[in-house]
C-alpha cells in the first residue's frame, strides 16, 4: 500500500531505525550541543526528549500525531502552563529540524500542538523605605553568622534583572571588589 502511495521508505525498515524518534532525538541534541547555547539549555532540551522518549522511542516520527502529542500534555499535566508551553516550544523545534532534516527524502510534517496559555505574575514590590528596613534587618540578622548572605540580598535587590539561580553560582574568585563587578 505504500509503495501505490509512494510513501514507502527504507529506512523506516532498516535495522538501525534512522527515522525512528529515539534515533532522531539523539541527533537533534547532538545538532543542539554544535550550536552557540548554554549546558543548562542542553538539558533541558534532554529533560524534555527524554520525557517525551518515554512513550515515544520505539515509534517512527511519521507514527507520532496529535493524539500522541496530547497525550503527552495529559500526561504532563501536574506541571504549570508555563513549564508546559516551554516543552511544547523544544518540541515544535525539534519536529521543525525534523522536517528541515528531511524533506527531501521523507514526508514529515510538523503536528499541531495543542494551544498552552499562561499568564506571568507581577513582581512584588517594596517601597526604597521598606527595602533598606529589611536590608538592615537582614543585616543585624546574618552578620555574625555569615555576612554574605546580606551581600547576596543587597546586589538582588540593587540588580533586579540577576535572577537568584545565577547568584548561587557566582563563587568569591568572581567578584572584583576593586572595579565593582561581578564576572560569571
């Protein structure tokens, strides 16, 4: 019935199973690791295949259509709309690299996903006031046990766009107290 479709394709026989999802998902990470993003990017890239490789490995890309993909949002639902929008996004990438990878020798084409909203909340904000009330009890606080922990608050709260995962990162060899900079 394939080849009177002329849908037929060898590989999708082949023993190494190139079209296969566990197949193409390696070689998208492997494509992912070639290009100028960060480790933290990468793995999240693999927490998402992986996840979705669960149910997903032994099929053929051409197999995995929208009921498939609801599925997965189904099954995924105890996570926020947000953390979902964000797996739907690394997967609408990886099915556009798919079909970029093979149009010329495979009919794939991009599923629908199904629509994920959501909404950002509003940072909380404190008056200039409040703000050094608060420093100075952090202060009074934390100085005898470790001044750094003031530190850390006082450059959050002077540089709202570091976000506090990358502050936990940054080590003391950081820090250049001289010029007033932090280089990560």
């Amino acid at each position: 019935v394939q080849t009177d479709r002329n849908e037929f394709d060898q590989r999708e026989w082949s023993k190494d199973q190139p079209l296969s999802f566990l197949t193409l998902r390696e070689k998208f990470i492997e494509f992912k690791k070639t290009q100028s993003i960060t480790a933290k990017q990468i793995r999240h890239i693999e927490n998402v295949l992986n996840l979705a490789g669960e149910n997903w490995d032994s099929l053929q890309i051409k197999d995995i259509k929208e009921s498939e993909i609801d599925d997965f949002f189904i099954k995924i639902q105890d996570r926020s709309n947000k953390t979902r929008s964000n797996y739907k996004t690394t997967l609408h990438d990886f099915w556009s690299w798919v079909v970029r990878r093979e149009r010329r020798n495979a009919k794939i084409e991009i599923p629908i996903f199904p629509d994920i909203h959501y909404k950002l909340g509003w940072r909380k904000i404190v008056s200039m006031e409040d703000q050094a009330k608060i420093l100075n009890e952090i202060w009074n606080i934390s100085n005898h046990e470790n001044p750094r922990i003031w530190l850390g608050i006082k450059l959050l709260s002077l540089f709202p766009k570091v976000r506090p995962g990358e502050m936990r990162n940054v080590k003391e060899g950081h820090i250049n107290l001289t010029d007033g900079w932090i280089f990560y």
